[in-house]
C-alpha cells in the first residue's frame, strides 16, 4: 500500500516529537509511589487534555500567528530551530523540550493530579510537539491534508495512551540503554525534518526579506 509521503512525513513528526516510548518510561518512574493505583485514569486524562491543546494549536496556531504578524515562513525557521534543538537532546540522551527537570519530577511524585502537568504538558503536548503542529497544518494544502493531521494526532495520542498502560513492561524490555537508542534514532530522524522546514522557511521567506515580494 503506498502512503503519501506528506502524511508519512506527519507522522514522523508527530510521533518523535509527543515520543510515547519516552514519555512511558517517565510515566512508570512518576507512578511507582503515591500514584500507582490511579495510573489508567491519570494516563486517560492525561492523553486527553495533550490532545486538546494539540488540537486547539492544529487549528487555531496560523490564526495566532496572522494576528501576530508573524509570517509562516519565519515561523518555520524558529520551529525548525526549535524542533533541532529537541533532536539533539534526543540524539545525545540528555533532558530535552519533552523532558522534566530534577524539581518537577519531585513536585509530580508527590501526591495530587499530575494528568496536567506535567503528563500532559510538557510530557505529552511539549513545545516540540505544539510547534510541529503548527509547522505541518501551516504547510498543509486543502481540508483533506489538515484532518490527515489530525488523525495522524489522533494516532500517536493513541500509541501514547497504550504505552503508558504498558509502562512497567516496556521498562522491563528496553531498560535506560533501550530508551536511549530509541531516542537517537529519533533524534536523527526529527534533525532532519527540523532542518527540512528551516529550508522551507527560508525559501519562502527569503523573497518577502528583501523586498522581492
């Protein structure tokens, strides 16, 4: 079956970006203690509330920016840098844009509802993620490819959901070296796509920079 290579590339995106592999195995460590017993309702409401700011940022983010007078093309070129900067923490497995600091992962195992933060932001919907979003719907042409966005959220949210509902066993199998090779692959893969929308961005910009359009 051949898949449209737009929508493979939004899936790549999407999916290194939210990273559900990551996000499980941080989820396994914040759950172990005082959370443990509500780990299917908090991972529930988590993948929910990551997808509605996803899905407010899919459509309304190019709106935001048009109030703002912030051309797509320059916004490119900061998403671009933004999601590079993200590629290299996967890359060389250090905290990143989708990552949490040594005191907020204190304050979430402490007890209370940590299904906002910081599961579902940043965990989830990071500022990685909500950039790409708005990347791949400002690049999309017609109705057809922005709800392919869409399911594409839809579809990693999903993946996301059922690894944190398997977060202990994919700790088990993979361990902090399988986690870490799953990040560099990443990493890899989300430099590229960064790079590829910094180029975008420039081409498309480039014009408007010196008065030519």
């Amino acid at each position: 079956m051949h898949v449209p290579s737009s929508l493979l590339s939004s899936f790549v995106t999407l999916f290194v970006t939210i990273g559900p592999i990551e996000t499980a195995i941080i989820f396994a460590g914040l759950t172990s203690g005082t959370h443990h017993k509500e780990r299917r309702s908090l991972a529930l409401r988590s993948v929910a509330i990551a997808g509605l700011m996803l899905l407010l940022f899919a459509v309304g983010g190019n709106l935001v920016l048009s109030l703002l007078h912030v051309s797509l093309p320059a916004f490119r070129v900061a998403g671009g840098m933004l999601l590079f900067l993200q590629a290299l923490t996967l890359t060389f497995s250090s905290p990143g844009l989708s990552s949490i600091n040594e005191g907020e992962r204190r304050d979430a195992e402490k007890p209370g509802d940590i299904a906002v933060f910081p599961l579902a932001f940043p965990l989830i919907a990071s500022p990685g993620a909500l950039s790409a979003v708005v990347l791949l719907t400002g690049r999309a042409e017609g109705w057809s490819e922005d709800a392919s966005i869409i399911v594409m959220i839809g579809l990693c949210l999903t993946i996301t959901y059922i690894a944190m509902r398997a977060a202990d066993v994919l700790v088990r199998i993979l361990g902090q070296t399988g986690a870490d090779v799953v990040g560099r692959i990443s990493g890899i893969l989300l430099a590229g796509l960064a790079v590829q929308f910094v180029f975008d961005g420039l081409r498309g910009g480039f014009p408007q920079a010196v008065g030519l359009a």
